[in-house]
C-alpha cells in the first residue's frame, strides 16, 4: 500500500461525529477523495464543475444577483472553506465569502454565444484552491435583450451535478419572487451537517461492511479494462468535447422501447454502451463506470458533494439479442444500485485499482434526467454543461431534460489517449447504435455501426491491393537479382559474407549435385544445419533442381525431425558430419555438405536447366503439433513473390537496408 493509500485509510477509519469546535466538519468520503486527488496535482483545474444557463427573455440583474446572494447564504456547501488541521483536512461553516458576479454584455460580438463560452472556459481553467475559497463563482452575459447566460463554475468538492441542479432551481424560485415583489422565503435546503452525519453514521454500520464485501465479490477475477484509447492528441485543452443530439424520432424511439420492455431509457442507455465496447473492442466481459448520485431522501434537497461512480460489469455474446442485453443490464443495476453508497475511492483501495497506477473501468456513462423545466420569472431556460470534473479516458454523458425532447449526448475524453476526430467518430457510432438497437429482437452482432464512409474504407479501399507482380518463381527472380547486382552483399554470418554472384554461383554448384541424386521438380529434400552461410546456399540449391526443401531445426528433438521426413516423404537430406547423431534417416539418401565438398565444387557455376513453375512446390513447413501430431504444409512458388513485396512494401525495404534472419528456418 503507497502512502497516499495508508494515509487515506487511517482517515477514513477514524471518528466521523462532527468536531466539536464551532462549526468544523470533517470532510465526507467522497470529499476526501477528491481533496487527496487534487493535493497530487494542485494547479489543475479538473475539479472545477460547471455550467450555465440560456435564460430566453430579459433579466434583471440586479434582482439576479440578489437571488444569487440569498442561495448563497442558504447554501451551507457553499460557504465552507477547506483548511489543513493535524487530524486531516477539514471544512469550517462561515457566513457568505465575499464575491461578486460579473455582467458581461457580449450582445455587440459576432457570436455572442462563442465570446461567452470562451470567457467560462478561461474561468474554468483556472486552478481553485480549496483553502482559499470562494469555492464558486458566478457571471451574467447579456447576449440581447431577450436572451441571457448565467454562468455558474464550483469546485467538484463542495459541488455536484445535483446540486448545481438544486442551486439552479432554487435560484430560479428566489428570483422569480424578486420580480414579481413577493417576500422571499428562506430556502427548505438540508444541513451540512446531516449530509456528514448520514455519511459517518453509513461508515459505521453493517450495511457498509456488507457492501464492501458485495464489491469485493463483484469484481473478483475481473477483466482489464476495455477502452477504446488510440492516439493521443496535440490539444491542450484539459479534455475533449463533442457535443450531438439524438432527434426528437430517435429519443421518442428509445422511450417507447422502454415503456414496451419495462424498463428506463437510461437502461437502455446504458445497454448500448456495453455493446457498443463489445462491437469496438470484441470484449466479452466489460466493466464500464454508471455515475450514481447516492442520495437517500434526506439528501435529495441538500447541495453538496455526494455523487459516486459504480462499476457495472456485463457479459455478451456475439449471438446476443438487443433485448437480451437490456434484461441483463436492468439486472445488474438493480443489483448494484443496493450498493451504491459504497464509495468509488474505497472501491479502489480494496480491489487494488490504486495499486496497479490504474482504473477499474475506461468508459462511464452518464444518464442524468435532471429536470431544467423551470423558469426565471416566467422566462424559460435551457441547460447547457460544461465540465462534470476529471475525464481519466472517455466518458459518455446523456442528458435527457424533459419527455419529448431531444437527447444531448456529450462525449469527454482525455487528450492523452484520444483526438478530436477520434472522438467524433466514436460519437457518431454510438448515435446510429442506439438508433439500431430500436428493434430489440436483433442479435447484437448484426446491429450497424459504421457509417457508410467507413464500410466503403474497409471494405474496398483497405483491401485495394491488387498489383502487377511477375509471375516467376524464386530461383528465377534470385537469378534476376544476381545478375543486375552480382557484387552487392547478399548474405552475411559470423563475419564472413557472400554477394549476390558468388551465391548464385555456389547454389547452382550444389544444384547440379543434388540433380544428379535425383532431385527434380515435386522432390522433398530435408535440410538439418546449423546456421551458416550453407544453410543459405543448401535452400536456394534445392529449389534450383527443382525441390522444395524441408527445413529440420537441429534442435528439435530426433524423434520429431525422423517423423517430419518421414511422413513429407524426402528422398535426400542434407546435412554435414557433426549432425549425424542428430536425425536418424533410414531409407533416405544422406548428403554431407563438408564430405562432399570437393564432388559439388567440380559441377559449373552456370544455373540448371530451369524445371519450375508458380504451381510447383517451394518448401514444406510443419506445424507445432501443440494440439497433437504435427501437420505437413506445401507451400508453391505461385504467392511467395507476393507475399515478398507486400514486406518489402509494408516495411520500406530498400537496397541499403539489412533483414535480420532471427526465427529458425523451421
């Protein structure tokens, strides 16, 4: 265990009750989490949440930053600062920091909505010490006269994607009654306080000891994690964005299909994550991240930082139905949603996902239903989300803000492992999945994914490889060789070398020789050397008679190299004096390359009469015999050159450059 581990271990085994010193709070679980991952890295800004909101009609801003100032003040996470203290870090309750909000007309910018955002970008790039505070801020753009952008950015360790939903709505109530010259009622949001009792009273429990177990279990012998990581990007961006929507058609579909199946759209969601891994990747056991918002009813009206993310693990098939999927997916989270208080940070710890510098997933999803239906003295507005904290691979975010709408689908992914065209292009698979995955009797294995660009990229421009190549075969394209570049190095070994023409002379030598034993076209001869030079010249020798050769690995054992000529049926085997005790070959003609030297030496350097054609055989190669006895195979002349300039090609072989002959010529 590291020491960030232990360190984090023994606060969290620690009394959880409040510190009774005025209004000092430990931190919560989740909190902790976040507090350790940011003091790692303290100038990032990938803690920092944030969104804003398109207000259609006019807005008072006075009357809004008064609403805003009385939220504030109702909302104890946000007037929390978080100090150093000898038993760990902890959060003082104060009143209001000092802040203000900027109003900032962008009404005169040629896109009024792209100078806005790249305001809040900057702000939310900007690093936010937790010690420091305020650990919110707040700006208003005017972009017409009808139409606004509240801005609103928080550090994720006071702040959630519910709470920023229950802040939002409360503002929106507060300044409606500002308008309208109603009294404003203090706000009904729960206590700081509570949120960190229920927290320590969970820790305390049963049910926590119970749910550790369940993860423990859950994950046992669990897969590495699927992800879809490829190149990493130039961008320096925190992390990528890309923003689409699934039409009113689509996501009226995928509702229908939950009502028809019994089950939710954000089921089905997440369904076809978990095949849309299996379709990219081919992995049959996944484990993907579902975000939770873990609040009990008591917790539901208090902001704050709560939310935690649960591995989800699925099993597919390739044979698979839609519907099949969708059952077990409804399942599983049925399952561990009974679970979900257990924190992620714990999680990690007792899997070992800390340990091993990794994660427990790649990919979350992220179905939030948050309901934005409300409005700002009569002014409706439209959610718009910025940044959900840390993206670590890729992360999937849906949000489904009303019945009838379109889906916003966000996918964020880290820079380090993905581009922005990569990142497109995995977005737009997804969306015509979960247009496919609309008739749920459909195997998984057959749903479309590709667009038609990529079937045609695929299909015909990968596998363009046609090619004018001669139809000849290896002795004649060696000669060819030899003759154009007679004095070049064709093969060199232990210090010693031979070029092109020397080579071609010695392997016709041995050619006329082994011709004279018989050797002609569809002859298996066995060659048993060591690596040398002759082991080069034996081969091109055979195939020059005509032969095909059977490379025999000295290594190998005798009973193996005795059942490979044997059963290819050689009729010479080539070896040399020291190798006699290697390979037993009764019935078959020996000859010893060393004892023989001065009879192969007499014959002319001139190649033979040529006896080959493409159909003809080249050499015999056997396999491993892993799974039982091994099994002879004929290769011919005809798809050698073939292969020959796809290498040459696919690795830029050119006449300066050197192959090395490292796998045995078995």
């Amino acid at each position: 265990m590291s020491d960030l581990d232990r360190s984090f271990s023994n606060r969290l085994h620690i009394d959880w009750a409040r510190v009774q010193n005025n209004n000092m709070f430990r931190l919560s679980t989740a909190q902790l989490g976040i507090w350790f991952a940011q003091q790692l890295n303290p100038s990032s800004p990938a803690y920092n949440i944030g969104e804003y909101l398109e207000i259609h009609g006019s807005v008072d801003a006075v009357s809004f930053e008064r609403a805003l100032q009385q939220v504030v003040a109702e909302t104890e996470a946000l007037r929390v600062q978080i100090i150093e203290h000898a038993g760990g870090p902890r959060q003082v309750l104060g009143p209001p920091p000092s802040w203000s909000m900027p109003i900032i007309d962008v009404s005169g910018e040629p896109d009024a909505r792209a100078a806005a955002e790249s305001w809040m970008q900057v702000d939310l790039a900007r690093p936010v010490d937790p010690t420091r505070g305020p650990l919110f801020g707040y700006a208003l753009f005017k972009a017409s006269d009808s139409r606004f952008f509240w801005y609103a950015r928080y550090h994720h360790i006071v702040m959630d994607a519910f709470g920023m939903w229950l802040i939002a709505r409360r503002v929106a109530n507060v300044y409606t009654q500002l308008t309208n010259r109603r009294s404003t009622r203090d706000g009904s949001f729960g206590a700081l306080a509570v949120l960190l009792e229920e927290d320590a009273a969970y820790r305390a429990s049963k049910q926590f000891a119970q749910d550790r177990r369940y993860w423990i279990d859950y994950l046992a012998n669990r897969p590495e994690p699927v992800t879809l990581r490829g190149r990493a990007s130039s961008d320096s961006r925190r992390f990528l964005r890309n923003t689409a929507y699934l039409p009113h058609r689509g996501a009226d579909d995928l509702r229908s299909i939950a009502h028809r199946t019994g089950t939710s759209v954000a089921q089905i969601i997440s369904a076809a994550t978990a095949i849309f891994l299996y379709r990219l990747t081919g992995a049959k056991d996944l484990v993907f991240g579902l975000p939770v918002a873990s609040r009990s009813d008591v917790l539901r009206c208090t902001p704050g930082m709560v939310s935690n993310v649960l591995p989800l693990r699925v099993a597919v098939r390739p044979d698979m139905t839609v519907s099949e999927v969708l059952g077990q997916i409804s399942w599983q989270i049925r399952r561990v949603l009974k679970h979900q208080r257990y924190q992620i940070t714990d999680l990690r710890r007792d899997v070992g996902g800390i340990a091993n510098g990794g994660t427990l997933f790649g990919l979350s999803v992220n179905i939030m239903r948050f309901n934005y239906d409300f409005s700002f003295a009569g002014n409706n507005a439209i959610a718009h989300n910025l940044s959900l904290g840390p993206v670590e691979d890729l992360s999937i975010a849906v949000y489904d803000r009303a019945d009838g709408g379109p889906l916003r689908i966000d996918f964020d992914a880290n820079p380090t492992f993905h581009t922005s065209a990569d990142l497109a292009d995995h977005q737009q698979r997804f969306l015509r999945l979960l247009t496919a995955v609309g008739d749920p009797d459909v195997s998984i294995g057959r749903l479309e994914i590709l667009s038609a660009a990529e079937r045609r990229t695929i299909l015909h421009e990968w596998t363009a490889t046609a090619r004018a190549l001669p139809c000849a075969t290896l002795p004649q394209l060696f000669a060819a060789q030899a003759a154009a570049t007679p004095d070049a190095v064709a093969v060199v070994f232990a210090g010693e070398q031979l070029s092109y023409g020397e080579l071609d002379a010695r392997a016709n030598q041995l050619a006329h020789h082994l011709r004279a034993l018989g050797v002609g076209a569809e002859s298996v001869v066995g060659v048993c050397l060591e690596r040398s030079l002759e082991l080069v010249v034996a081969l091109l020798a055979i195939l020059k008679a005509g032969g095909g050769y059977l490379p025999l690995d000295p290594e190998y054992p005798a009973e193996r190299l005795h059942y490979m000529l044997a059963d290819a049926g050689a009729a010479v085997l080539i070896s040399a004096r020291g190798l006699r005790d290697r390979v037993d070959a009764p019935g078959v003609r020996r000859l010893e390359l060393d004892g023989a030297a001065a009879a192969i030496a007499a014959h002319p350097k001139s190649a033979p009469a040529d006896v080959l054609g493409p159909h003809n055989l080249a050499y015999v190669i056997y396999t491993s015999g892993s799974t039982g006895t091994p099994k002879g195979v004929a290769i011919t002349h005809g798809g050698i050159p073939h292969l020959a300039a796809a290498q040459i090609d696919r690795f830029a072989i050119t006449s300066q450059a050197r192959v090395l002959q490292f796998a045995s010529a078995s």
